[in-house]
C-alpha cells in the first residue's frame, strides 16, 4: 500500500525543486586535496564554481547538508557516494538552542536532536514551560509568522534523541497515519544495571497505566496497549551494560518498564529502576531513525552517536557478549 502523501508527485517535485543534489564521486575525489582527502569548503568551491565567500556562507546559514546531515563545518570531509545537498532557501534564520539541535530541515519536516531534561510538548497549557515544539515554533515564525509546527511523536523528557517534527497538518497526518510503513528503522540505546539474560531476545507484555499515571506491565491481556521490545547486548561491564533496543510498538515508557520486567533497569530511571543514578540523568537514547519521506519518497536516514557518558558507565568492560548476540 502506498500512502497518500508519496501519490502527490506536484507536491514531490516542488520539494526536490527546493535542493541542488550532488553525489560526490572519483572526479571529485581527484580534484580533492592531497592523499585523496576531500573537504567539504572545496568541493563546493569546485562544484558549485563559486567563490570562497560564497560557499562559506551557504555553511554559515546551515543550508548545506551531507547524507540528510546539516553541516557547518568546512573541513567535513566526503568520501565517494556521499550525497550533498544544496537547500535554495532564501530566508532561513539562523538557530540557536542548547536543548535542540536541527539536523534536517526542509520544506514539510524538520528532525531534532533532543537534549534529556526537555519535554517535547507540555503537558499542561497553563504553565509556560520550555518544550521542544514552543523552541521550534518561535524558530519557524521568525521567517513566517503564519508558519507553525506539529508534533508527529514524542519522547519521554529524561530521552534524548532523535525526533521529526511536521510543517504542514498534511504532512503530521500521513507521518502518524501511516508511522509503522514509513518508519523503517528506530533504534534506541540505553545503560541498563547489571547484564541482561539471554543477552539477545524479545519482551512482549500489555501496558497500562495505573490511577495516577505510573505504567505497569502484565504478561496476559490486562486491557492495556500490546507492547513488543527487541534488545541486543552492545557490551557488559563489571556493573552496567550498553544495550540496543528496536520497538516493534511505540507505548508510553515501554523500554523503561520492559527492563523493569527483566530485572535490569535502565540506569538513572528514579520512576522504574532502583533509584541509582550514576550519571545525573536517564541512560536512554534515540540514536537511530530512518523513514520514507512522506512526500518525496525520498529514504531519510540518521544517526547520533551513543552518548560519552554511556560509554564511560560500562569502560570497565571484563567479556563481550555471546556470539549468537553480534549482528
């Protein structure tokens, strides 16, 4: 099945007219700078046959993307196959936050990088709190003060990560509507306590919500939401272990109580752990979402990098997990 918004090719093609799209490829390479090593600055300098001024500024008003990637940096270095973009936008402000970070925008979405200690839209309209959807509203009025934002999804406040937020109600309806065909990969990871058994598997439970919002987790049908996690062991230390998670269904505090359910909570989780929380915050991260454009048709894919402090938590590695657990 096709879903409604990939059948308006008019609305396709205004969207793909809004990019100048380069694939970096051999000739490119060789015109790089010594040992093959191609930067960013220069290969637009060549591509684009504009001056230094010029390409400078296209990276200074973050119109410049790699593989789906805003990039600022002139020395970002390309290899064969990266694909670079050009955005035609004219008015496009600049955007400063230390809570969100844009990683892709064009004209119907736009994907965040989402700090942990930020709601993603309040929960009560009457307290004036800092979401992520009020930052990215003021962000798109500054060029449009008709222009607004809409939330497709969300993440819990303590969750970093990533997130795609909709310009137009058209494009939010066709990106929930049809969420479980467009979302190819989602992929989340966290610092779970102690190791997981087996190291590799799936959590399957109903979920549901208790009197004053605390959600539990029940292995028959309490008539709560189906829930399905998939995890894998990434790497086990003496007291923690960095774990991937995939979700088959996208429930409230799925992963946090899944783990309670093992027994291994995820670390710094005050509401369904152990009340342990060695690094000041949730160890949970959206690191990984790949998706079909829902107009272009286009395949979106990003990735974050797995938290310094994640990492550090589990440094102290003594095995690796069982074969059967590795990709």
């Amino acid at each position: 099945m096709r879903h409604k918004g990939l059948k308006n090719t008019t609305a396709a093609d205004r969207a793909q007219a809004r990019f100048l799209t380069l694939t970096v490829d051999d000739r490119h390479l060789a015109a790089g700078q010594e040992g093959g090593q191609l930067e960013l600055l220069p290969f637009l300098i060549d591509a684009l046959h504009i001056s230094r001024t010029a390409a400078k500024s296209l990276l200074t008003h973050r119109l410049v993307y790699v593989d789906n990637r805003i990039e600022t940096l002139h020395n970002t270095p390309l290899r064969k196959g990266n694909v670079v973009k050009i955005s035609r936008e004219k008015n496009r402000k600049e955007f400063s936050s230390r809570w969100l970070e844009i990683i892709y925008e064009d004209a119907y979405l736009i994907v965040v990088h989402k700090q942990n200690g930020l709601l993603s839209i309040a929960t009560d309209p009457k307290r004036n709190e800092r979401t992520a959807y009020s930052i990215l509203s003021e962000y798109v009025k500054k060029s449009n003060r008709q222009a607004r934002i809409f939330i497709v999804h969300r993440l819990d406040r303590e969750t970093s990560g990533l997130m795609v937020f909709a310009k137009d109600e058209r494009t939010k309806f066709t990106l929930q509507d049809h969420w479980h065909e467009i979302v190819r990969d989602r992929r989340y990871v966290a610092v779970i306590e102690g190791r997981i058994d087996p190291p590799q598997g799936c959590i399957a439970s109903w979920l549901k919500d208790n009197k004053v919002y605390i959600t539990y987790s029940s292995p028959t049908d309490n008539g709560g939401n189906y829930s399905v996690t998939h995890y894998r062991t990434l790497q086990v230390g003496t007291k923690y272990s960095l774990i991937e998670l995939k979700l088959e269904t996208g429930r409230k505090n799925q992963i946090r109580v899944h783990m309670q359910d093992k027994h291994t909570p995820v670390a710094g989780d005050l509401k369904y752990g152990s009340g342990n929380n060695p690094i000041g915050r949730l160890a949970l991260h959206a690191y990984r979402l790949d998706f079909v454009h829902p107009v272009t048709g286009e395949m979106m894919r990003f990735s974050l990098p797995i938290p310094t402090a994640f990492k550090d938590l589990v440094k102290d590695k003594t095995e690796t997990p069982a074969p059967n657990a590795q990709k």
